[in-house]
C-alpha cells in the first residue's frame, strides 16, 4: 500500500536503480511524491562506471547538479555477485566512495540520511585479507586479493561477495559514528536481504537443485524468498525524517536468515 506524502517531496539519489531493489525503492518513492535521480550503469538518470574511482566523483557530481545541489537521502543498491574482483570494486568502494562525495551535500539538508544494501551473505565465510584490504581503503590491494581467490576457481572467487558485504556492514558501523556521519546529523544504515527474486536470483531458483541449495545456505522460515519491493519499503523508512536514531546497523531482512544459522549467540 502506498503511504500519502504530506510533508515537502524530499529528493533522493539511489544507485542501482536500473533494476532489483534499486529499482523498486526508486519506483516506491516516486509513488510517494518524492523525487528521485537514479544512478546505474545504463538506463539512468546519471550513468555512470561505479567501478571506478572516476566513475563514482563523476556520478556524485552529476546526481548533485540534478538535484540543485540539494539532496536529503542517498540509497546506494547498485551491486554485483559476480566471483570475480570486479565484485569488489562495486560492492564496497562503488558504495562508500560515492557516499563520501555526496556527504558534503547531504549535510547540508534538514534532515539527511543514507543507507545502502548489504546482504545476508556479510554472515557468510569470507576472506578475512581481503575484508581488511576494503576497510584500509587499499583498492588495489583488494583487486589483487579478490583477483587471485578468482583464479583458484569459482568457490574461491565467490568469497569476492561475502567479503565485499562483510567489509560494507563493517564500514557502516564504523563510520556511522563519525563526525562525517553522525556529528553532521545523518544516520547512516545498511539493509541485508537475505534471498530475493530478481534478475541476480533468476537461474539459481529457476530448478529444484537450485532452490535447495539456496535455502540450505538462506533458510527463510517467514515467508520465504522476498520481491525487492520488500526491501525498498525498509530503505524508504531509514532514509525518511522519522528515523531520528537509527544508526549504524545492518538490518537483516532476510525471513529469518539470520536467527536460523546464528541463533541468539551473537552478543559475545
């Protein structure tokens, strides 16, 4: 159901939003008023390379001049699973790069927020070289780290995901505290889906062999496999004006991923 908007359209940025939840949460907020620029690799309202260290200033500085250097919320979805380094270089600095140029901005709003998407795969085995590479901000030795796990095969290369996700939840929770983050007065979250029906889901749980692989390693007892919008309904709440206080945490909206394969022992 769509909530009517009563306060003043805020304007958002949302990577990804070519497709999966990029695309539901920009499609959810224009529903409510708001206005959104989309950022993606093609398609977009600014298309731009996140890959790339220059991709990412000139997407930040693209979405900023459509907005009139006004932006209140920045949704950061664009993301790959791919076992390769390519993974890496879009799922962590492709996000957190691009967050840090359109701070600034942000600050600058009555009431600013960001969120990205993580992903239940952050709980997965990952590489702890390659998690630490990502958050000394050390690219090139993250290319290098995720180019050789790829080399050794595609269970090795996989681990260029979790470890991307591992590293982004880490990093929200480390700078949300900042005064980057924080002292400016913006909450700063990250959403973890757990497995979701999209373009990146398709031939996985297109056969039998597929699905139970995945709810072995995702079991969903509530509901199962969600649709993107399910997502974007969360994003939308962490990045209005009600969230006041939340901040610096990974939410796991995963049908109960999460509380299946850890339980309650995650407080030590």
């Amino acid at each position: 159901m769509t909530t009517s908007n009563t306060s003043s359209p805020r304007t958002y940025i949302v990577t990804g939003a070519g497709s999966g939840i990029g695309a539901a949460t920009a499609a959810l907020l224009r529903d409510r008023g708001e206005t959104v620029i989309g950022v993606d690799l093609r398609g977009a309202d600014v298309e731009a390379d996140l890959s790339t260290s220059e991709g990412r200033a000139t997407a930040a500085a693209k979405a900023v001049e459509l907005a009139k250097g006004s932006v209140d919320a920045v949704i950061a979805c664009a993301g790959i699973s791919a076992p390769i380094p390519l993974t890496v270089k879009v799922n962590y600095f492709g996000v957190t790069e691009f967050l840090e140029h359109l701070a600034p901005t942000l600050a600058k709003s009555a009431s600013p927020r960001a969120a990205v998407v993580s992903s239940m795969a952050s709980l997965q085995p990952n590489s702890p070289e390659l998690v630490d590479a990502l958050l000394l901000g050390d690219e090139a030795a993250a290319v290098t780290i995720g180019a050789a796990l790829a080399e050794k095969g595609p269970a090795e290369g996989y681990l260029n995901y979790p470890s991307s996700k591992r590293a982004l939840s880490r990093w929200v929770r480390r700078e949300s505290i900042t005064p980057r983050w924080a002292g400016a007065g913006i909450p700063l979250n990250a959403v973890a889906p757990g497995t979701v029906v999209s373009a990146m889901t398709e031939k996985l749980l297109a056969t039998e062999e597929g699905r139970k692989m995945v709810d072995s390693n995702v079991p969903m007892p509530l509901n199962g496999h969600s649709e993107s919008v399910v997502i974007a309904r969360l994003l939308a709440w962490l990045t209005s004006e009600e969230n006041t206080h939340t901040t610096g945490q990974t939410i796991y909206t995963d049908g109960g991923a999460d509380a299946s394969l850890r339980g309650d022992n995650i407080w030590d």
